[in-house]
C-alpha cells in the first residue's frame, strides 16, 4: 500500500480492494502526455506569478520530461494504489527531484486536472477524426466521379423504386459524412476550453494567471464558472453523439455493402483482402468488415447511454462517479477511428456491377412513374394520369411484361393521349437525366454536386489545416 495524499486525515490504511477498486490507472494511463503538458504549464504559471521559485519549476520540468520518456519507453511501473495518471506521475516526480515535486500541485485539484487532460486529449483525437472524415469523403467522390455511367435501382421500403445515378448514390454518404464533419468540427468549440484553475471547485486564492495557460495550453478561452468547469461533462456527451450519428452513417452503408454482395443482388463484390471465408463451407465469402461496423455501431451506442446515465442527476461539482466517464469516451474514439479507416481503405477496391445494376432497373416497373409524368406533360392531371398509370403496370403484370414491353396499342388502353414517343420517355437513361431539380439524379447535377464536394474538400484542408 503505498502513502495517500490524503493520508493526514485518516486513521486506517485503504484496503487493498479498495485500492483495486478505485483505480483508473488501465484506462487513464493514455493521458499521460496530456496530463504532462498540462502539469508543464501549470509549473511555468505558478514560477512566472511567483508562487514557486524559479529554480522549483525547472527541476520539476527537467523531472517531468524524465517521467516521460520512462513511460514512452516502457520502463514505468504501473500500481492500482496510486489510482490514476495523476498520481503516477506526482509520485514518480517526486522519486525524482524530492522536495520540488510536491510544490507542482499548488493551485491545482485532481478536478481540473482531469478536466484539463480530457479536454486535451479529446481535442486532439477530435482532429484526427476531422482528418480521417476527409480522406473518406473524398473516397466517395472518386467514385462518383469513377461511376458516372452507372446507373442502379433507388429503393424506398427495401421495394425497388425509381432508377439513380450509382455517383447520386455515393453522394448521399458523401452528404452523410459530411454534416458528421461539421458536427465534430462544431463540437470543438465546447471542447476548447481551458478548466485549469478551477481547482475542487471553488477556484483559488492564490494569484494564478488563467489567461497564460490558457495560451499555453492552445485553449481558446477559459472556462468561466469554476463549478461547471470541473463537472462539465457535455463536450463528451456531445462528441459521444456525434459519434453516434456517424455510426449510423457505417452501419446504413454496411447493411447496403452486405445486401449488395449477396447472391440475391449481386451488385458489387467486396474485395478478397476485406472479407473472409467459412471454417465449414468452401464456397462462402463473408461480408465480415461491413458486419462488424455495423455490430459495433451498438457498442457506441451503449458507450454514448453509459456516459448519459453516469451524468443523470450528479449534484455539482465532481463526483467520484465521473471516473467512469473516459473509458466509454476512450471506446468510442478508438472504435470511430478504426471504422473509419478501414472504410477508407476498402471501398475504392470494392468492385462494381455495372450490367448487373442496369439490369436491375429494367424489371420492377420502375419507369410507373414516367408513365405518370408523360400522361401529365399531355394535359392529365397528376392524379388522373397516377390511376392510368397503376391500371397499366397491373396489366402487364398480368401478361408477364415490364411497361416498355408493352404494344402502343396495349398501352392506347390506358389512354388514348399516348403516342409512340412514350418509349423513348420510359428509356432508364432518359428517365436518369431528366431528373434535374436541384438535388436530383440527373448526370449534369451529379457532375456539379462532385465539383462542389471537391472544392469543399479542398476549402475544409486548407481551412482546418488538416
């Protein structure tokens, strides 16, 4: 058992169980070098509005580059009776440089020392998220841009609707990844802000300066009400829901990905290198990696309801309840990332079916609507023209025929209004191209909806520095 820093008011030892108990050190060792950074500039704070003496804070950062490089080579122990980060490094400064060490926590509570660890850490992982979101946007305009000739069925209900764009298609997720973007970029607005010198909770007496280590620490402002600061939690939350959403985005296409590659659709075919096979059937080629996205598209789910349910109804300030906040947060970011990165690197080797596709759209009688539209472009009004249309897809239904297949003198039984130049209107390309409304499916507005995306893309580099 090793001495508490609080040990001065207690009669008894912790229990060992109690130590195990109450430890975080597994999960909250990767703050390391944030809580490092941050006990740097709370040192150099403390020197400059001499609270210490100048010689103090350089033998306690010379000793926290030491702890450092222990770690970061593999020589730190580890030891659940120290709890976390926190005090695996004050004591291990303290082995180091003695009576200086124990000057390094004036002003300063382990609550805004966490505080000021996660928001780093978080800050920092929110931009490699931004930077992985850009690189897998991009990869759908490729393909878009790649796939401009091929055209796939719509769906609406899982039911074969109207024909689209396969580019139109990966747009959307382009759309969808998108707006995941600028909710994580948004969310750095909460996250940038600098709790250090909120102390418990009350904020301290002694003269600190929050305005440097703000600067120091690259915050953009600092937290103005101490109370909050330290049981702040929201930044999480946040970024655990945007994390959410995104989720929903992998597993909205991996459910597609596995449809797809079935043999009932057999629109794509997933590359050899990200899929696997039976340990009984010789024959199968599983659709693991979109399987797993989606399976893990719950575990994020359950980390984001975790984090809300520990924060429901805490009374401020800090709650020892809130040590459970960074191993869901944690989850969630290594999950994010991997899901991201491995989408990345499989969909521009995923292989497409253009015949495939095409053949698709010419049985389900997915030009019903044209023969609606042309009936109106004939003076019929919509509704009107919506039944004629409905009774003929039930008469060819009825002789085994798609509409296109129809006579014109079967299709005159519908209306006397239409004229031979109906089949060319049922046409899938036509049907595509006429499409124009802005946000449609038509070439010409997948075209301008790329070079938009890619200047976007090109303006979000340069802006983000990314």
């Amino acid at each position: 058992m090793s001495e508490k820093p609080w040990d001065g008011r207690f009669s008894e030892k912790t229990d060992t169980s109690v130590e195990a108990f109450t430890s975080s050190i597994q999960v909250d060792k990767r703050l390391y070098l944030h809580d490092i950074q941050g006990s740097a500039v709370h040192c150099k704070m403390l020197a400059k509005q001499s609270i210490i003496q100048e010689e103090d804070a350089d033998d306690i950062l010379e000793g926290l580059g030491k702890v450092r490089m222990e770690i970061e080579r593999g020589e730190f122990h580890f030891d659940d009776s120290l709890e976390d980060i926190h005090m695996h490094i004050e004591r291990s400064l303290a082995d180091k440089i003695t009576k200086a060490a124990h000057k390094l926590h004036t002003a300063r509570s382990r609550n805004d020392q966490v505080a000021v660890d996660t928001r780093l850490y978080l800050k920092d992982s929110v931009k490699e998220i931004l930077g992985q979101l850009l690189a897998l946007r991009q990869v759908f305009v490729d393909l878009a841009k790649q796939h401009l000739d091929v055209i796939l069925p719509g769906y609406t209900h899982l039911q074969r609707a109207q024909p689209v764009l396969f580019s139109h298609h990966m747009m959307a997720y382009y759309e969808m990844f998108t707006r995941d973007f600028e909710r994580f970029s948004d969310g750095l607005k909460r996250i940038d802000v600098n709790p250090l010198g909120s102390a418990a909770l009350a904020g301290t007496t002694y003269p600190i300066d929050r305005d440097y280590t703000t600067r120091e620490l690259g915050f953009a402002k600092a937290s103005a009400n101490s109370i909050d600061a330290v049981s702040d939690r929201d930044y999480m939350m946040e970024f655990l829901s945007a994390a959410g959403i995104c989720m929903v985005h992998f597993s909205r296409i991996s459910e597609e990905l596995i449809l797809w590659s079935s043999a009932e659709f057999q629109f794509i075919e997933l590359p050899d290198s990200f899929a696997t096979g039976s340990s009984i059937m010789p024959q199968k080629k599983n659709p693991d990696v979109p399987e797993l996205v989606r399976g893990k598209t719950g575990r994020v789910f359950g980390n984001m309801i975790a984090l809300f349910t520990i924060m429901k109804s805490l009374p401020l300030a800090y709650n020892r309840d809130m040590q459970e906040d960074k191993e869901p947060l944690f989850d969630t970011i290594d999950t994010l990332k991997a899901c991201i990165d491995i989408y990345t690197k499989m969909m521009p080797k995923v292989v497409i079916r253009k015949d495939r596709m095409l053949e698709a759209t010419t049985t389900g009688y997915l030009n019903a609507t044209e023969l609606a539209d042309y009936l109106v472009g004939k003076g019929i009004p919509f509704r009107e023209a919506h039944s004629c249309s409905g009774k003929a897809v039930s008469y060819a239904i009825g002789k085994g025929k798609e509409l296109q297949d129809l006579e014109l003198d079967e299709m005159k039984l519908f209306s006397k209004r239409i004229e031979s130049d109906l089949f060319d209107f049922l046409g899938t390309r036509a049907m595509v191209d006429r499409r124009k409304s802005f946000g449609g499916t038509a070439t010409e507005n997948v075209k301008h909806a790329i070079a938009a995306a890619e200047e976007q893309l090109k303006t979000e580099t340069t802006g983000t520095g990314i």
